[in-house]
C-alpha cells in the first residue's frame, strides 16, 4: 500500500497586519495538519532575524513590510539568503502591480499570489513552492514571466487555479557553478556584485560607487550573463555560497 503521508513543510509568515497574519496561521493550522507554522514578523528586521533562527522551508511573504531600508519583500529575500539558503518565498499580497510583482520575483521569491486567493489555492500553492515549482497567479503570469526574463521556461497549467512551472530546484550547493570563477568579472562588476549580492539597490550602487544607475544596471546584467545566473536572489546565493560578500 502506497504511503500517502504528506511531509511537514515548516512556514513563516511575514506581514505587517497581526489582523490579517493571524488570520493565515490560524486557517493553515485548521486545513493542513502537514504544516508547521515556525515563526511569524511583521518588519523587515524582524523577518530576516526570525527567518535566520527559523529557517522555515517556505516563507509566505508581504511585498510592502515597512524597517529596514525600505526594501520590503525584496529586502528581506536577499538579506535572508545567506543565513538560510534553502528557504523559499511566496509573495502574498494585495497588489498586483507589475513593479512589486516584478521585484520580488528578482530578489528570488519562488512565487506571488493576491490576497484574494482561497484557502485551498493557498496551501496548494505551498505546497507547490516546497515541491520546487514557480506559482503565480493566472493574471500575474505575465509579469512574472517578463520578470523572469526569455531563459526561463514557459507557464504551464496547474492542478490548482494559480499557474505554475516547473522550475529547476534552486542551486544551494553551489555545484552547477562551480565551475566558474569571480575572476570573469572585471573588478568594477565585482564590485557592483557584492553591493548587489548584500541587497543594496541600483540607486544605493550607483551612490556607493558614484557611477549613474544605468551604468549600474548594465554592469549587473553582464555579472548575470557571465555568472549564468538569472535574477539577483541567484546572485545573491551565488556570492554566499563562495562567502565573498
């Protein structure tokens, strides 16, 4: 007989609203007994230091959280990468702008719902995200594949109305790059990727090394190129990985 026990997946929960957190623990613990809720925050700093002590497998994440250098989801993504590296991210929010959508999905988060969703597409989406798929939204899937960028693959159809593709499982030991060196970089792109890799925006870059921020954006495109990377939250455990930022 086959077994059909489903493995704990271990989650965080980041969002400013306790309302409205308290309400997503308290409907996951109700309708799947396989989840363990194992640390909750409402800022930046707060979910970056609880995702460190925690190292949920999946955290489900606001875009706008206020702290920090108001980076929001983004900020706590790339901040997060190199104290728990095999964590993965769904953004849940309200917006469905293409900016915020957009960003998060850059910083490396594995998914983005709207808020709207029902408690089953919820956890479905969960569990997809542990599973190693990329899930979004059928109206987002646009964005996120514009975000995602032309090496990606295309969506396909999900068992649950959110989309979801197949994604390779991100490269946590390193071993698919090993091969390839900082020394491809010039010094001038090491430089931007390490500001990069520390979760420092193009603005922040581009005031760091007085340089304008489409010179920045070109010189973190190439680093991705060379490093056969695909958006920063690779990047960023990429630089983890090697422990040079």
């Amino acid at each position: 007989m086959a077994d059909t026990a489903k493995k704990t997946v271990r989650i965080g929960v980041v969002d400013d609203h306790d309302l409205f957190r308290a309400g997503v623990i308290s409907t996951l613990n109700a309708v799947a007994p396989d989840f363990e809720i194992v640390g909750q925050a409402g800022d930046v700093e707060g979910a970056v230091a609880m995702i460190a002590d925690t190292q949920p497998d999946v955290v489900l994440l606001d875009v706008h959280v206020p702290g920090g250098e108001g980076g929001g989801g983004s900020e706590i993504i790339l901040r997060s990468v190199a104290a728990a590296p095999r964590t993965l991210y769904l953004a849940l929010s309200v917006s469905d702008a293409p900016v915020d959508v957009g960003a998060v999905i850059r910083a490396g988060a594995r998914g983005y719902v709207t808020k709207t969703i029902t408690a089953d597409d919820l956890v479905a989406s969960i569990r997809q995200v542990a599973d190693g798929y990329a899930v979004f939204s059928p109206k987002l899937a646009g964005f996120v594949l514009n975000a995602l960028g032309p090496a990606r693959p295309a969506a396909a159809p999900a068992p649950v109305p959110t989309v979801a593709a197949p994604d390779a499982a991100p490269d946590l030991d390193g071993d698919l790059d090993d091969d390839i060196d900082i020394d491809v970089l010039s010094p001038r792109e090491q430089e931007v990727m390490r500001l990069i890799a520390r979760g420092y925006s193009y603005k922040e870059v581009a005031a760091e090394l007085f340089i304008s921020i489409k010179t920045v954006e070109t010189h973190v495109s190439k680093v991705l190129r060379k490093l056969q990377l695909s958006n920063r939250g690779e990047l960023a455990r990429w630089a983890a990985h090697r422990r040079i930022v």
